[in-house]
C-alpha cells in the first residue's frame, strides 16, 4: 500500500481539481491564508468532496480482514456490502423499501465497492483507505471486523472528513469515549449485549453462581467483558473468578483453559471472537471443561457454530445481531435471506447482514439529503428518522450515532433438532434496544465539529 506523502495529498483533496459542475452548481475558487478552496455552489471542499462524486460513479472503501484470526467473518461482511451495492444500482425491491429515492444507483450516479484485506490490523486498514483515497477519492469508507480498527478508523475519518460506517465493531468504546462526527456504528455492542442476555441466564441459572470469562486482549474484549461481569454481579450475585486474557491470534489456549479448570467456575462465558472463539471453544471441550461447565457466548460469532460443530453450541445462550430464521417474522429479512442465499449460496450470517443494513441505511441518508457533501448526510442521519429494516424499525442517536436496532437472543441447537445443515440456533427473544443502551454521553461520548 502507498505510504501517506507528506501534506500534500490532504491539501490536494481538498481543493477542486477542475470546475465543471456548471449552472447552478458552479463551481468557485478563493484563496484564504494561501491556501486555495473550492465551493461548489455555497458549501466549501471537504475531504474528497466534491471530485469524489464529480463522475458519473462515486466509490466506497472497504478495508476488511480477508486474512488472519477474522477472515471467515470479513468475507461475510464483504458478501453483504457487495450485495448490497449490487441492490443500490439495480433498484431491487428489497433496497428500495429501505431507501425509495434510490434510483439504479445514487443521485444519479452509480456506485462501486473497492476492498482490500485489512489482516484487523489497524495500520494495514488505514493504509488500505488512504491508497482508495489517493486513487478513487472514495466518499465512504467502511470495514472493521476489529473494535481497534474501527476506532482507528474513526479517528481516520475524523481527521480526513470522509463518512466511515463502522462494520463489525463490539467495542463500548466505539460510539463511546472514541465516537467521532464522522463515523456510524449500526450493530450492537458489550453493553447491549449484557444487557439482553443477562436477564436470560440470571433466568435461567439463577443468583450467586461463578463464571470465568476468556477475552480477548483490546478494545473489543475488555469493554464485553465489563459489560457482562457488571450487569451479572450487580443483578444477580454472580462472581468473576477468574478473567482469562489472551492475546489476538492465540492457538494454544492450554494456559488459560488451565486456570479455569482449577478455578471453580460454573460458567465459561468466553467472549473470544472469530478463529480465537474456535478454537478456544474446541479446546475448552478437549480439556473437559466443556459440558462439564455451562458455555455462555455474549457476543455471538459467525460461523461459531458451524466451525465448532453443534455438539458444542448445543444449548448455549448466545447473544447476536441477527439470525436467518428471523425471516419468518419480518418481511424485508425474507427478502435479504432469499437474495443472498441465491448470489453466495448458503444463508447470511449477522456480519453480512449488518453490511447491507449499513449500506442500506447510508443510501437512504444521501437520497434523502439529496447530497453527497459529508456535513449534509450526517445531518440527515442526526435527524434520527425511523427506518424499516431486516430486523424492524430502527433509528440512530444523533448525539452519538448509535443505530438504536434490537439483540437477538438465541440458544444453540443439538443436532438432532437442526431443520436443515444451517440450522443451528433458535432464536428465543429479541429485544428492543432502547432499553439495552447507556444514556448518549454515558461512555464519554463528544462528536466533533462538522467541518
């Protein structure tokens, strides 16, 4: 990937490579402090806009791991975001319930996916949308499969004034302490996830009882652990004996499968994502741990049951964004399962699906505004309008760009039960998220400025 040149790539997207937008649009050029800006009708050039949507085809940025511990989840995701680019230009009937103005692309204008592998690496996805922008002027950025590249990516898209829509990011810190004016988060998060799947094992299980919990070393893991270890112990009693750290990428988990072999945990609530949660998982049933112990997943992880195989997730209580089952309850989830398992030939995981809601939900935003220009998309989505989507009506929280969405509860099924050889969780509740979310500037959240 290109390295950052010194400035003057960022003063170059900010001023107008060429006028040309004519009539009412024209475009003008004034010089303040020696620097030249472009206005494009009364609005000044801000980062790639408006040579990002001049074209006749604006480009989005991905930056996705398509290697390393999250690859299976990043092609998922990156599935979704195709699919649904495929939708926005095509004027599919699914798209257009989401977002009406559409109109075989966006205002006028087609729109393409760039991506490139991240490895979740923070540096390498920066690295990867600095390239799209350099080459493409991208007007949207998106990706993460990590919480620490999301927040690098905030920061990013804060400093460079392009949209960025996180992509799967569990991280309270995300549109929490770390929240930017220009970033979006659309899935839930550690604290909505302990707060639906709480009430379910306190329910279940009881009061008093001992967990260990397995988490991944950064933001992501830390945030999730917090999260379920306060609401258990504060509700219920329940006591954290044991909180077992691992570095991203772990193969051998014997160390910590150990210590919480010998430390009287009833629960193992592992909270490891991706190959970690796999592999981890396996390993915890090799060491004996597993049934012996109660496996609880706050944070479900795509794909974990069919990597693991339902043996292990039978009966475990998992908490999720979404499940393709849910199509028998809500329409527009009927269509997104029928489109998707047609193009990629197996049912969506919650990584697709939170893509093509993003996506979805971000078309809507710039047809609505009737605008690519940054300041007036995030205007629209601050007006915090409702928005029918595959899991009903959602809305975002102007004061932290929080989508307001529900979490989906669902336990693992033995096989036996499976309908079909994707058919591995039931889904026991879903729950509306307002009451799952800390109030707005509870996580430390300040959006910046607009400009």
């Amino acid at each position: 990937m290109e390295d950052r040149n010194d400035g003057r790539d960022a003063m170059g997207r900010r001023s107008l490579l060429k006028a040309g937008l004519g009539g009412a649009g024209a475009t003008m050029l004034a010089t303040f402090g020696g620097v030249r800006w472009a206005y494009a009708a009364d609005k000044p050039a801000i980062g790639t806009w408006p040579a990002g949507s001049q074209g006749d085809t604006v480009y989005i940025g991905a930056a996705v791991p398509l290697t390393g511990t999250y690859a299976v989840q990043g092609e998922d995701e990156r599935k979704g975001m195709e699919l649904a680019v495929e939708h926005i230009n095509t004027n599919h009937e699914l798209m257009k319930k989401i977002a009406p103005k559409v109109n075989n692309g966006l205002l006028g204008k087609k729109v393409k996916l760039l991506s490139a592998d991240s490895a979740a690496k923070p540096n390498q996805a920066l690295q990867v949308e600095q390239t799209f922008i350099n080459q493409n002027k991208i007007i949207m950025m998106t990706g993460s499969t990590s919480s620490a590249v999301a927040v690098a990516m905030n920061k990013f898209a804060d400093r460079e004034k392009i949209l960025y829509l996180a992509g799967i990011s569990g991280s309270n810190d995300t549109t929490g302490k770390d929240c930017v004016r220009y970033g979006f988060r659309q899935n839930f998060y550690g604290e909505t996830a302990a707060n639906a799947i709480g009430p379910v094992l306190v329910k279940q299980f009881g009061k008093n009882r001992k967990a260990a919990f397995m988490t991944p070393d950064y933001t992501y893991g830390h945030t999730v652990t917090k999260s379920v270890s306060e609401y258990l112990a504060k509700n219920a009693g329940w006591t954290m004996v044991t909180n077992q750290v691992s570095p991203l990428g772990t193969q051998d988990f014997s160390q910590y499968l150990t210590n919480i072999a010998n430390s009287g945990a009833e629960f193992l609530i592992n909270v490891n994502w991706g190959r970690d949660a796999v592999l981890s998982c396996q390993q915890a049933k090799q060491f004996g741990l597993l049934p012996k112990m109660t496996l609880v997943i706050p944070y479900q992880i795509p794909f974990l049951a069919k990597e693991v195989g339902p043996d292990i997730t039978a009966g475990v209580f998992a908490a999720t964004d979404f499940w393709w089952t849910m199509e028998d309850k809500y329409p527009l989830a009927k269509l997104f399962v029928e489109s998707f398992h047609k193009k990629y030939g197996y049912r969506p995981e919650w990584g697709a699906e939170n893509s093509y809601s993003s996506f979805s939900q971000w078309a809507r935003m710039v047809t609505e505004a009737g605008s690519f220009y940054p300041p007036d998309v995030i205007r629209q989505y601050e007006k915090g309008e409702t928005i029918p989507s595959v899991v009903g009506d959602v809305h975002y929280r102007p004061q932290d760009h929080q989508c307001v969405r529900p979490v989906v509860i669902v336990r693992g099924k033995a096989k036996k039960d499976m309908k079909n050889d994707e058919d591995y969780w039931e889904v026991l509740e879903v729950v509306p998220g307002e009451k799952l979310m800390q109030a707005p500037d509870a996580f430390g959240c300040k959006l910046g400025d607009y400009t």
